[in-house]
C-alpha cells in the first residue's frame, strides 16, 4: 500500500499504536499545554 494514497486517520491510528508513540487530545474549544524533552518530533493533525 502506498502511504500517499491512505487516509490521515488510518495513518494516526497506525502510529498510535507504535512503541514509544504517546498520544494527547484536545476536546473542542480546549487547549493544552505539552511539556517534552527532545528530541522528539511532534504532529498535529486537526480533525
């Protein structure tokens, strides 16, 4: 399967479930605030 051609949200369940993969959520209308020593890369993916 090509990962050009697959759906965001296929590919964000797919990490999620990736060791070493940590996830948060932000309900609608909420912030958050993340806190992480590097390296580490950081995706947001607004659905």
């Amino acid at each position: 399967m090509d990962v050009k051609e697959a759906r965001t949200c296929d590919l964000v369940e797919e990490l999620k479930s990736r060791i070493g993969i940590e996830t948060q959520y932000a309900e609608p209308d909420k912030k958050i605030s993340v806190e992480m020593n590097g390296p580490v890369t950081v995706l947001i993916v607004t659905d």
